[in-house]
C-alpha cells in the first residue's frame, strides 16, 4: 500500500502554505513517527519511506520534469514543513 503522511511541522503551517491555504480542505490529524504505521497491523512491514527531497534518483528520474524541478526546488529550501511530508510504501500481511 502506498500513502503519504504529513508531520507536525506540515500540519501546523498549513493556513500559510502557498496552496493549502487557499483551499477549504483541512488536514486533520498527522503522523509524527511513520514507523508507527507498521504497528497497526501485525505483521505489516514498511519497506520504504521518504521526504519529497529523499526520494531515490530512480524514482526521481520517473517523474515529469516539473515536478522533478519542485522536489529540487523544495530540497535547495530545506524547509521543516517539506521534511515532515514523506511517502510510504507498506507490505500488508
């Protein structure tokens, strides 16, 4: 299964982010320690999980440019907000 998860520091900001903050949509809740995921079920493994500026340059090199150029625009700012937004994979038991 794949899914995203935003930190404290994402969710707290979220009424100044450029482009949530023009939306009604709300994040409610947010994931501090994504290796917790792996506790919901027993069994479940979480073989993968990175920052929008960890992404491995395979992976990378798979997206459309523009958005290659945000993840080098994001990983030159080093922000907190965008180090706290990782993508996960999880193996299911």
């Amino acid at each position: 299964m794949a899914l995203d998860t935003a930190g404290p520091g994402f969710f707290d900001t979220q009424e100044q982010h450029d482009a949530l903050g023009k939306v009604d949509a709300r994040m409610h809740s947010y994931c501090p320690d994504p290796a917790q995921l792996a506790l919901w079920r027993p069994g479940t493994g979480m073989p993968a999980s990175h920052t929008l500026t960890s992404l491995p340059n395979p992976l990378l090199a798979e997206l459309p440019l523009p958005y290659q150029q945000m993840v080098s625009a994001l990983a030159a700012q080093r922000l907190p907000q965008a180090e706290g937004y990782r993508l996960k994979l999880l193996r299911l038991p």
